[in-house]
C-alpha cells in the first residue's frame, strides 16, 4: 500500500513576502519542486542543471504577476525558464459526446488566461492540447451505436471543434490524437519499463508506484491524500474492465463478468497504488499491436507522451478542470517525470473550477448538462464569456439561468456606451472643423472634468493590472472596467464648459477596447493573416458607411423639422390647410419609418435629441436588434392580449346586469327566483303575503321594496339600451 504523504505543511509566511524579508528556505516545505516556483526570491540560475544557463537574467521579471500554482496550492510568481517563451499543455476533450456548457466554462476560462497571457503581459506561448479519441467510453458508445469507433470520435471531435469557435476559443498551436501517436505511446511506456518503474501482466503494462518512489520521487503531487484511493484509481482506469468484451451490452451476466475481469486486473498489479499505461484489447475491442500483444494506450499515458513528443522534457504550464487532479494529472506526472528522470516536469500546474448547475454538480453520468448549442441560442458567445470572465477561473461557478439576463444587460450598456463614445467623438469632430465662432469656445486645456477622466482612466489602469496580476482575477478587472465605463458616460452627459474633450475619450475608449479585446470580448485581430491595407484588406464597414450615414441622417433632420414647423403654423400661408397638414404628417411619419423600421435591419439606430440637436447614429448588430424587436413585440402582444381579455370579462359583465334589467318590477316576485314564494301583491307588484297567504312581517317586506326599488334602475337601463321603437318585451 502506500506510504504515508502528509499534506504540505501552512504557509510559514506570507506567499507573497518582500525579497528583502528573511523568509524561510521555501525548498524545506516542497522538496520535489524547483525552487523558483516556489521562492519569490529566487528566479532560476545558471546553478540549476534543469534550467538554461540565461533563464536569471532573460526572465527578469516585467510584471508582477502570481499563479495560483496547484502543485503548493499557493500563488506564486511566475517565472517561465526561458524568458517570455513558455510551453503550455491543456488536457483536451475525450470525443464521445456533444460539448456542454461544463466544458465552455473550462476553455473560455483557459481561453482568457492565455489571451491575457499573450495580448496583455506579452507571453510567447506555445498551446499544445489533446484529442482522447481511444477511450473506453468512445469505443462503449460506438459499439452502442453500431458505428466505427473512429467515425464516432471524428464525429464528436469536429463538433467540438465547432462549439469552440462559436465560443471564441482562439485555436491551439497544436492538437494532438492519441490515435496519432500510438507508436509513441509504446516507445515512451517501454522508457519506463527501462528505468524499471513499469511492468508487463497479461498483457498489459502498469506503472510501479512503489518502484517510482523508492527511486526518490514523490507521488502524488498534487493531491497526496489522494493516493492509494482505489475507487478514484478505478474511475480513471475506464469504463470497460468488467464488460464483456465482444457485446458490450449490459446483460445479465454483465455484473459477475464484471467482478471477474475487474478482479483478473486486480491481482495483475503488485500494488492497488498501480495504473495501466497499456491496456491488453480482449477480441472485439479495437487494438494496436504492441511488444506487450495487441491492446491500446490507457488513458493517462497519452498527455505525458504527446507533451513530451512536442514541447520536450519540461513544461511551463499545465491545466486542466480540477475533477482531472486526480488520478490524471498526478499519474501524467509521475509517468513524464519517469520517463525523462528528472523531479519536475511541470512548473506551474493551474485547474479550472468546477461548473454547477443551479446548485448541483454537472455531469454528464448525471444527465443534468446544458449543450453548448442550446445555450447559444438564448445568449451570444459575447454575453456567456461576460459569464464566465465575471467568475474566477480557480472558483466553483453556479451557472444559473437568472443569472444570464444579467450579462445581456451588461452587454447592451457596452454596446450604447461606444455607440455614444463615437457619436460624442464624430461631434468633436465637426465642431473643430467648423469655422471658429466669435464667442472662441473650445480651447485645449482640459475642462475640470475632462482631468478627472484622465485620472480615472490612469487609476483603472493600475487596478486591471493589479487584479490580472492576482493569478488573473478578471471579475475584479472588469470591475475596475465598468467602473470606468460610468466614468465616461458621466463625462458625455455633462462635458462641462467647451464640449466634450476628444482626446481624453479617445483615450478612455481605446483602453477600454483593448482591455475588452484581451478578454476575448471584441473581434479577434489575432486570427487575421497578411499585410493590412493594400494587401487587398477592405475598409472596415463604418469608415465606408461613415458619410453617407451623415449625409442621411442631415436630410433626414431637415426634413423633419420643416414638417414640424409647417404643422405647428396648422398651413396658414394659404391653400388648402387641410391637405397640407396630411401631406406634412405624412412626411413626418416617412422620418418616423427610417428610423424604426428601414434602417435598423440594415444594422443601424438613429436616435432623435430634444432641443434641435442633430439625431444621432450608432451602428449596432441587426441580429441583436432584431432581437430586442421581437422581445418588444412578444411584450406588445402580451399586453394586447391582456387588454382584450379584460375589455371582454367587462363586456360580458355588462351584457349579464343589461340582461337582469329585462323583467319588469312589477312582474319581478312573480317569477325567477322568487317563483311560488308569495301568495298575494299589491297594486306595484310588491308581495304582502307569503304562499300559505300569512302575512309578512313589516322587515321582510321593507326588504323588497328595496329589490324592487334596484330593479327599476335595471329595467330603465336595459329599456334605454333596446333600439328606438322596439317595443320591450
Ligand atoms: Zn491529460
């Protein structure tokens, strides 16, 4: 069994201590780590055999940036070996089902580490990730489906692959199968057979925890107290160790073959601590042929071998969801560390936190997870990143419906905001080119104002830098983001004296655009190939559409209030007024149609402004209108609907006390309710016996009087409602 490993003691300082402070030897608390991932103090040296002999000098740091390292489950600084250049590995998807939203958590979180990674602190990376498509499950769900178990995974994985462009997941650098890279596989298991810490049985090839400790290694990293676990071990060993192995269905036989396959793999290990690296295929199962006899690669073999294959000996960084620490990443680990005999492979290991769905776990065993494309038809790829970015990518996230309409309201303020930001900017604009006026407003320096925007976008710039420092902690930069946002929204509404100070929005809006852009919110300009401009680039559509938008919306302005004014003077310069007040209505309705019905499909808003202010023009996606549009109508038709109902109930309630009114008041105690009740009436019809010709009581007589008394009013209303002359019944 295994050894005891006890958790890595408290931190006995602050993580993120002062060089200058005499903090404890970290190596003490991590002996298996290289001492710069763990030691603020210590960037690599020439001393150290595993790092190039420039690493001190070329990596000295430009940022200050920690990771929250899973491997001392402390944030660290990071420090790539080789300047800026780093190698990063992700463990990909296992192809046998459609993506869920699980998964969009896992690589749209990646996928803004890595942007932020490159486009913000100016990282060199190297993105290698994985296709599983050998996988117990894939070959379960083919032989299910009656399909070639490379057609099912080919399948899944294009769709994948879909999903995430949908997503904005910028491509890896490299997408390695296991299917691709058996022969390494098999080269990379017989090097650990070599150093003796793998081992050939019936077949199959398992590692050799005992044999890899004794040698000095330690096992497991990232989750000591996980080692030993046999049924998390069995989780991660697959799916078909105990079914039979041609018909791979459930039948009734199914559990005792089950308890005997699972029992004939057990007493092959010398230690339950042991993992197969080469799994022997039984007949019917798809096999390679191997020097251990025909089989396939397990699971976890396939991400030491591919990395090591193409980013070499050591990587920079590793992640993956956190559910895959253990066994996965701590057996990829031991398995490279094996196999190239050195005591770290990784230095920085990060995990994405796990996605709940309204408050439960999501999985796909559970049958509870939300399609990527599902999702994708309720919100934009734009508004599910605004998502996740608004969740830190090591934190457990509740993925909640509610929470989405959220997300589409901040998307719809950003939108407005840099629709205003260009038409404030295209004001300015024209203002300064206008001839200079008499009263000489304008100026350069800076309304009060205007500086205190300036300092604003100064303070957000220190406090995004401060938070994606903080192992990448984007909800508190898009705070500080939108903090700013309000800033200058605030500003445009009142500039103060001199209008609106162009440079300084300018400025604002551009950090912000990038800022959003590093986020992976805007277009991405990385995926764009060639020279720009006269390689053939189009203008982009609103430097094209810019002018002729002006022009329209200027005729569209004069137009409209020429109509206005000839209505207000109601056509008294002559003529026929009557005419002239339906041509000029006409016209204003045409100004009303441009505007909300010809030109926001063609992805265009006109706003009108009080006070004779030109209208103003923001260009914005169709699609979103169109959107907007149908919700609003759904709305309208909603309240349409309600209003109807209710003018019917009253309709109905009407007709009903039009209807009681029908009986005259002297015949009402001879009939309807009171049939039979009364035996003698007077001269109006008013009973003053009851049948058994009893007198009634002066009480009972006062009270229908007053039945009678209600029933004249009704009878008058519904003789008044009959048609003239038609004689009432
Ligand atoms: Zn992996």
């Amino acid at each position: 069994m295994a050894e005891a490993v006890t958790a890595p003691a408290p931190a006995a300082t602050a993580p993120n201590a002062a060089p200058s402070t005499a903090a404890a030897p970290r190596t003490e608390r991590y002996p298996w780590l290289c001492p710069w991932t763990q030691q603020p103090s210590a960037p690599p040296s020439a001393a150290n055999g595993d790092a190039p002999a420039a690493a001190a000098s070329a990596s000295a740091p430009t940022n200050n940036l920690r990771v929250l390292n899973s491997l001392t489950g402390e944030k660290v600084p990071f420090r790539p070996r080789n300047g800026r250049t780093v190698r990063w590995y992700t463990c990909g998807p296992t192809v046998y089902d459609v993506t869920h939203v699980g998964h969009a958590s896992n690589y749209v979180s990646l996928d803004i580490l890595r942007r932020i990674l490159t486009d913000y602190f100016g990282y060199e990376v190297t993105l290698q990730m994985n296709v599983t498509d050998i996988d117990d499950k894939i070959i379960k769900r083919a032989a299910e489906a009656g399909e070639p178990f490379a057609d099912l995974a080919r399948r899944y994985e294009a769709a994948f692959f879909d999903d995430m462009r949908a997503l904005g997941v910028r491509p890896p650098d490299l997408v390695t199968r296991v299917s691709e890279y058996v022969p390494d596989v098999i080269a990379y298991i017989e090097g650990i057979v070599g150093r003796g810490m793998a081992y050939a049985a019936g077949g199959s090839v398992y590692f050799d925890v005992d044999t890899f400790r004794g040698a000095g290694h330690h096992y497991a990293k990232l989750e000591p107290g996980s080692a030993g676990n046999a049924a998390r071990l069995a989780e991660g060993e697959g799916g078909l160790d105990g079914l039979p192995a041609a018909s791979v269905d459930a039948s009734s036989d199914a559990a005792a073959a089950a308890a005997a396959a699972t029992a004939a793999r057990g007493a092959e290990k010398k230690s339950p601590s042991d993992w197969a690296l080469w799994k022997a295929s039984r007949p019917g199962e798809p096999f390679w042929e191997s020097p251990w006899g025909p089989g396939r690669p397990g699971w976890h073999i396939e991400c030491s071998a591919m990395a090591s294959a193409e980013l070499g000996g050591h990587i920079d960084i590793h992640t993956g969801g956190v559910d895959l620490k253990f066994p996965h990443h701590d057996n990829e680990l031991a398995q490279a560390e094996a196999y190239h005999a050195c005591p770290q492979w990784v230095d920085y290991f990060l995990h994405t936190g796990h996605l709940h769905i309204d408050g439960h776990k999501m999985s796909k065993s559970l049958k509870n997870f939300i399609s990527i494309q599902s999702v994708l038809t309720r919100i934009s790829s734009r508004q599910l990143r605004l998502f996740f970015l608004q969740h830190r990518y090591d934190a457990p996230t509740v993925y909640a419906e509610s929470a989405l309409a959220e997300v589409v309201n901040v998307d719809r303020a950003l939108v407005d905001f840099f629709g205003a930001v260009k038409a404030a900017l295209r004001e300015a604009a024209s203002a300064a080119a206008a001839p200079s006026t008499a009263d000489g407003a304008g100026g350069l320096r800076p309304s009060a104002a205007a500086s205190g925007v300036l300092a604003e976008l100064g303070a957000t710039r220190t406090a995004v830098r401060a938070a994606l420092e903080d192992n990448f902690n984007t909800p508190a930069a898009f705070l500080a983001l939108l903090a700013l946002v309000k800033s200058v929204k605030g500003y445009l509404a009142a500039p103060g004296g001199g209008g609106v100070n162009a440079p300084v929005v300018r400025a604002a809006a551009r950090y912000l655009t990038f800022m959003l852009r590093v986020l992976g919110l805007g277009g991405d300009a990385g995926e764009e190939i060639g020279y720009g401009g006269a390689d053939g680039d189009a203008e982009s559509a609103e430097t094209v559409l810019t002018p002729i938008l002006d022009a329209l919306s200027a005729f569209r302005d004069s137009i409209r209030s020429a109509g206005r004014e000839a209505l207000a003077s109601g056509g008294a310069d002559g003529g026929d007024a009557a005419a002239a007040t339906a041509a000029i209505k006409r016209i204003l309705a045409a100004c009303d149609e441009v505007r909300d019905t010809t030109l926001p499909p063609l992805g265009v808003r006109l706003e009108d402004r009080p006070d004779g202010r030109p209208s103003l023009w923001k260009l914005e996606d169709p699609a979103a209108w169109a959107a907007e549009a149908a919700r609003l109508a759904a709305e309208e038709a909603a309240k349409a609907a309600a209003k109807a109902a209710r003018a019917a109930e009253a309709a109905a309630k009407a007709a009903a006390e039009l209807e009681a009114g029908r009986v005259p008041p002297a015949d009402l105690f001879r009939g309807g309710e009171y049939a039979g009740k009364y035996g003698a009436f007077d001269a109006d019809g008013l009973p003053t016996a009851d049948a058994g010709g009893a007198e009634l009581p002066k009480a009972a007589r006062k009270r229908l009087a007053k039945a009678r008394e209600r029933q004249v009013k009704l009878h008058q209303k519904f003789l008044a409602a009959q048609p003239a002359g038609g004689g009432a019944p």
